[in-house]
C-alpha cells in the first residue's frame, strides 16, 4: 500500500488498480503500480472534529505557518481544513455540501482576484517608480545644467563688473585729468588776461605826446 494522503481531507485506503509485469514478476512494491485513494465516505464524529483541529494546529505549528499577514502555508492548510468540513457536511446533507463547496469557489475566486488586482496594482506602483526615478534623473541633470549656466553667468557677471570698476577708474582718471587740464588752461588765460589788461592799462596811462 502506498503512505495515506498528507492531507487535513480524510482519505480511504488506497485500492490497486492495476499493475504491470516486470522481468515476469510482480508485486506490491513493484514500478508499474496504479494506486487510487478516494475521499472517505465516513460520516464524522464530534471526535473527528476534535482531532481535526488539533492536526490542523500541528500542522500550522510544524509548518511554520505565520500568524498573520500573507502566509501561502497557512492558506493552503485552511483550505485543507475547510474542504475536510465540506467532506464531513456533504455527507450528512448533500445540499449543504454543495452550498458549502459554491460558497468556497466563490471565495478562491475572489481571493483570485484580489490577487490579480496586488500583483497589477505591485507592476503599477514599480512603473511609476521607474517613471518617477528616470524623471528624478531627468530633472537632476536639468539641475546640473542649470546650475553649470549659473555659474558661467555668475562667472561673465564677475568679468563684468571687473571691467565695469576699470573703466570707471580709469574714467575718473581721464576726468580728473581733463579738469586739471582745464584748470591750468584756465589759469594760463587768466594769467594772459591779466598781462594783456596790465599792458593795456599802461598803454591807456602812457602820456600823450
């Protein structure tokens, strides 16, 4: 016989079905076997219940199920569970069962979607972080760029008003210049003046032969 089923679901032994000769021999535990193991048909007793729960706690704890969060080995150890119960309800009372089994493709189906809809929403989120950081770099590089025609333009400002400040030095120069030019060219026609009026003043004073 093969080893019963891992399952919280209750099987029935397993029956062979057929098997294949080798080398004109066969046997129980020879290659070739088919083996088929059913759903026990056995109605559950408040004791099955009992045992059932407490395997499915053994197995969570042996598995190493989390507690909380996504877990895929606490989903599939519930889920054994639940079609264990829908086992033991069905064969009591057929329309239940079936109920029962409605009611829980209906939650895979819906799990299903969430799932669908986490994993979209997942590439969604890991889009837009791509956009965002080749967008990110986008705008860095214009920052850079930026930044580098800041600086030349701050560096132009710089020669700017360094040639602003010489030409108004020498500016001031050329004027201080031109004034004392001015000045002395002033004092020469003063000067000149005042020899030209003396001379003339003699010449109104000279007496008249």
């Amino acid at each position: 016989m093969i080893p019963p089923h891992n399952s919280l679901v209750k099987y029935d032994n397993a029956i062979l079905v057929s098997t294949t000769k080798a080398d004109g021999k066969q046997g129980a535990k020879q290659d070739g076997q088919l083996w088929v193991q059913y759903v026990s048909s056995t109605p559950a007793t408040r004791l099955d219940v009992i045992n059932l729960q407490e395997s499915l706690d053994h197995k969570l704890q042996q598995r190493q199920a989390r507690e909380t969060g996504i877990c895929p080995v606490r989903e599939e150890l519930y889920a054994q569970c639940f079609d264990e119960l829908i086992r033991q309800v069905t064969i009591n009372c057929a329309e239940r069962g079936l109920l029962l089994l409605r009611v829980r493709d209906e939650i895979r189906m819906t799990t299903a979607a969430y799932q669908t809809l986490y994993e979209s929403s997942i590439a969604f989120g890991m889009r837009k972080a791509l956009m965002s950081e080749q967008k990110k770099e986008t705008m860095e590089k214009q920052i850079r760029e930026l930044d580098a025609d800041n600086e030349d333009l701050e560096r132009q400002v710089g020669e700017l008003s360094n040639r602003i400040e010489v030409i108004q030095k020498k500016e001031a120069e050329r004027r201080q210049a031109d004034e004392k030019s001015h000045m002395e060219e002033v004092d020469k026609l003063k000067a000149l003046n005042e020899q030209l009026k003396a001379s003339l003043e003699g010449l109104l004073s000279a007496p008249k032969k």
